[in-house]
C-alpha cells in the first residue's frame, strides 16, 4: 500500500513537473505580481468605504526567489484618499523562470500558501500578514496580495540574519499562538487533511532520492564539514523513513516548516510574525521550534538561550489552553535530533541555490555544525535508531 502509494506521488509530481515548465496555462495572466484587477483590489479593501475605487494599480517589480515579488502602488479616487485607505500592498506570484516554477509546482509550494491564506488564516491572523486576495492555477501559477508593513511598524530580517534576542522570545511565542490554534486538531482528519506530515507533502518521495545526491556531491566534498557530520548526514538520510516515523508518532499541529529568521518579522510593539508560507505541513510543534533557533542565533547565544526559549515556548502552549505538552527535558530531547532537520534545510539549499554566496554558507554551515556538535545530535540520532531497531 505504502509503495503504491509512493507510485502514485511521483506521477503526480512528474505530471506537475511538466505543467510547471510549460511555458503557458490557460488563465495564467491572472496569476502573477500583476495579476489583480484595480477592481479587485477595490472590493477587498474598500468593502466598508462607500465610493471608494482605486482609479489605477501601477505594479513596481521586485525581487525573483523561490516566487516572484513586487510592490503595488495604489492610487485612489477621493472618497478613499480621504478614508486613509492602503496605497501599497505587497504581492507574490507566478515565477517568471522555469526552474522556479517547476519547484513550485512539484512540491506544491504555492498551493500550500494559498490554501494557508484562504483556509487557516483567520484563527492565526495576529502572527502574520493581512491578505487581500489569494489564487492558485496549476503548474506553479499563483498570485497573492499581502497588506505591507513601513519601516516605522517592522524590521524585517535577511536570510542567515542573527536576529536579537528579544526577537526570538518574541517568535517562540507566535509559535505558541500558532500551534497552539490547531493542536492535535480533529480538522486534520477533516477539511485540513490537505496539511499532511512532511514525508507525504507534494513530491517528497522525489526529494527523498535527490538529498542523497546532493549530499555525495556537494556536502561531503567540502573541506569546512568535519568528517563526524557528514557521517552523521550521510546516516540520517540512510535511515530517513525512521526518522519520519518517529516524528509522525508524536501528537502534531499547524507548523509553518521554514522559520528560519528571514520568514519572521519585529512589530514595533516588539510582538512577532511569520510569513511565506510555502512549507506548511502537520508536524510536532517543536519542529518549527528547533528550526528557528538553529537557523537565527549564534552558537554562544544559542548554547546559553535554548533551554530557556523551549521553556518559553512550553509555557507559551500551556497559557494558550493547550494539554498534554511536554516537559522541559522531553522538549529538550526532541530538540537534540530534529537539529538534524533544521540542518538539512540549510546545507541542501545552499548546495543547490547559494552555494556560491560564501559568507552566507559559511555563516550557516559554522552555526549549524557547533549546534550539532553542542546539542550531541548524534547520540540523539543514535538513541531514535535504538528505539526502532
């Protein structure tokens, strides 16, 4: 049943592989950056404002990552100049690049963030980015409108950024907000059974067999890895469907899958939120967690803070009604080993899109091998084994 199953997903991937390097879809110019209508827009933020209409949206390009950005310019008539109303949104969309948009499409990226948008969102709308219009297409087309934030409201963070301490305690308890929501929740088996666990996402099993390759080719060829962590990579990926197993057996919630700190931004209020929600998936709480802090801190700031963020957290869940939540020490614990996801997240990336961003890949590659090595990840590894043997 399993292999049949895992059948199945790959020709779904494959099938989404090719619609995403198509060059074309039916209906796909409404889903890009400037994919939505001025009347569009109109509707979404001007339902209570008699009158009010956007004469023109004037879309000025951005970046191109994992999606394409921009930012929208809005120019209002009278009646919403006088309102106040928004004249800047921010918006995702359709990746002008192929490869991108086979990235998207295989691993159902942005259906994830859609259907976070237009399917969870209010129940956590505090802990991230207020939408105005969410829309998926096949083939990795898509478009998203988000409210934006002014320097004088948020600091927003770079990818590998050491963020402030106070900001992490800030992020532990926008987790706890988070998870806290959808807790071993009944919705899982009902209309959220789309939010599956990791090792079930669109094209995982695909990604499964390239992780090895990247590994032999890339990781395991680098001078600045000592040789006990490639050995410990090299074993974790051996043994992946163990370590899924275990994981899958824990009670799960809502996790956001990629909290590293460029996802996250600072409120003046000095509260936090997350965006880019391309990775949702149902996992153990902890998971975005350990993610976070092995992504965002230095190892001396780490090795001296974890324990009490963990605590944080914990405590975070218990405030918010949450039962069952582990103790400190079984926190703790699961910490140790899912370090080892974290790292994967880092150093497979990095081999295949910023590798040649040295300070980037230094920076992470020294964080995340002193977490390793502190956190004695491979006993940890090791003791997961035991218990399956």
């Amino acid at each position: 049943m399993v292999e049949m199953a895992t059948i199945a997903e790959v020709g779904r991937t494959l099938k989404n592989i090719a619609l995403g390097a198509s060059p074309w879809v039916p209906g796909q110019s409404r889903h890009g950056v400037g994919g939505f209508t001025a009347d569009e827009l109109t509707a979404a933020l001007a339902g209570e404002v008699p009158g009010a209409r956007i004469e023109s949206v004037d879309v000025r390009a951005g970046d191109a990552m994992t999606t394409d950005h921009a930012h929208l310019a809005l120019t209002w008539n009278e009646a919403g100049r006088t309102a106040g109303l928004p004249t800047a949104l921010f918006t995702k969309g359709t990746p002008a690049g192929a490869s991108t948009r086979i990235l998207n499409s295989a691993f159902g990226l942005c259906q994830n963030e859609v259907r976070f948008y237009n399917e969870l969102y209010p129940a956590v709308a505090d802990v991230t980015l207020t939408p105005y219009g969410a829309r998926l297409r096949s083939g990795g087309r898509f478009a998203i409108a988000l409210a934006t934030l002014e320097p004088h409201e948020a600091t927003f963070f770079e990818l590998g950024q050491t963020v402030p301490l106070a900001h992490a305690g800030s992020v532990v308890d926008a987790l706890a907000t988070l998870h806290s929501a959808y807790w071993d929740s009944p919705r899982f088996g009902g209309d959220l059974n789309w939010l599956t666990p990791y090792s079930r996402q669109p094209g995982w099993p695909i990604g499964q067999r390239v992780m090895p390759l990247v590994n032999r080719t890339w990781l395991q060829r680098r001078d600045d890895v000592p040789p006990a962590i490639k050995q410990l990579t090299t074993g974790y990926l051996k043994n992946q469907r163990v370590f899924d197993a275990e994981l899958e057996s824990l009670p799960s919630t809502f996790c956001h899958g990629d909290t590293h700190a460029a996802n996250t931004f600072a409120r003046a209020d000095g509260t936090a939120g997350l965006f880019d929600w391309q990775q949702v998936h149902k996992a153990p709480g902890m998971r975005d967690v350990t993610y976070f802090i092995g992504w965002s801190l230095e190892p001396d700031v780490r090795a001296a803070s974890e324990r009490d963020l963990i605590a944080r957290y914990l405590d975070g869940l218990r405030t918010h009604g949450v039962t069952g939540v582990p103790s400190l020490d079984e926190a703790f614990a699961l910490h140790r080993w899912l370090m080892m996801i974290a790292w994967n997240a880092a150093w497979a990336p990095l081999a295949m899109y910023g590798g040649d961003d040295h300070t980037l890949c230094t920076r992470l590659l020294s964080r995340f091998i002193a977490a390793l090595d502190d956190l004695d990840t491979a006993g940890a590894v090791r003791a997961v084994l035991d218990r399956h043997a």
